[in-house]
C-alpha cells in the first residue's frame, strides 16, 4: 500500500484519507479490499500495455455510501467528522490529489475560482433525501 495520510475518530476507526498526486511508478493500491471503493493509481511509460478485461459479476452488499474526490484544478478545504458528526480534521486537497471518505460525514468549502473536481461514489443513487441527511 502506498504513503496516504489517514484521518481517523478518537477510536481509531479509519473516517478518510488523502492521497497526493505524486504517484509512485506502476500499479498501486490505496484502499483496503473490504472497502466499498477501491483506489489505485497507474503510473506507466509509453508503450505499456494492459491486458483487456470485463469485470465478472460478483454480489456485493454495500451498507454506506463511501465517495471520492479528484481535484483537477484550483483548490478546497474539506471537513472531516466522525459519526457522531464531532468534527476530526480539515484538509486542504489541490489538484492533483484526492481524498477518500470511508465513514463518518464530510463537507467542502471552495478556496480558489474555477476549482474543478471530479467525485466518484459506490452506487447505486436512491436521490438525496434517501443518501444523505445535512447538518
């Protein structure tokens, strides 16, 4: 597994982390196989070729939403809570990083104009009063 930078509640379970855009050379894994998203990054050179696949179908029962978020440009802060909603961290992601939201709650905060990202979550979406509840 790859260097990220953990962002955990006071009983150590795993909320988030961030994974900066400095990749090292290859395939390599983030995310643990029991997660609802898994997240690798690829850094190859010109003229590697990756075999073509399909994925197999295999069940899988997802109980939360867990998401990702690319920044492609600019910058935001985003908001770490624990399940409780206790706030655990604020972290700056810029681009070329991603942050990654296991459990607990999150929210953003735009820093820069023209700030663009990319979010990725396990689906599929039921609409936003059945996903999410705000506070």
């Amino acid at each position: 597994m790859n260097k990220r930078i953990e962002f955990k509640d006071i009983h150590g379970t795993l909320l988030a982390y961030k994974v900066h855009g400095e990749l090292p050379e290859g395939l390599c894994p983030y995310s643990d196989e029991n997660d609802f998203i898994q997240l690798l990054s690829w850094h190859y050179q010109a003229g590697k070729k990756l075999p073509s696949h399909m994925h197999l179908p295999v069940p899988r029962n997802a109980t939360h939403t867990q998401e990702i978020i690319v920044v492609l440009s600019g910058r935001l802060r985003t908001d770490v809570f624990d399940v409780e909603r206790h706030p655990v961290a604020q972290v700056l992601v810029g681009a070329g990083e991603c942050m990654v939201f296991l459990q607990g709650g999150h929210g953003y905060e735009i820093l820069e104009d023209g700030t663009r990202v990319f979010e990725m979550k396990n689906g599929p979406y039921p609409g936003a009063e059945i996903d999410r509840e705000r506070f």
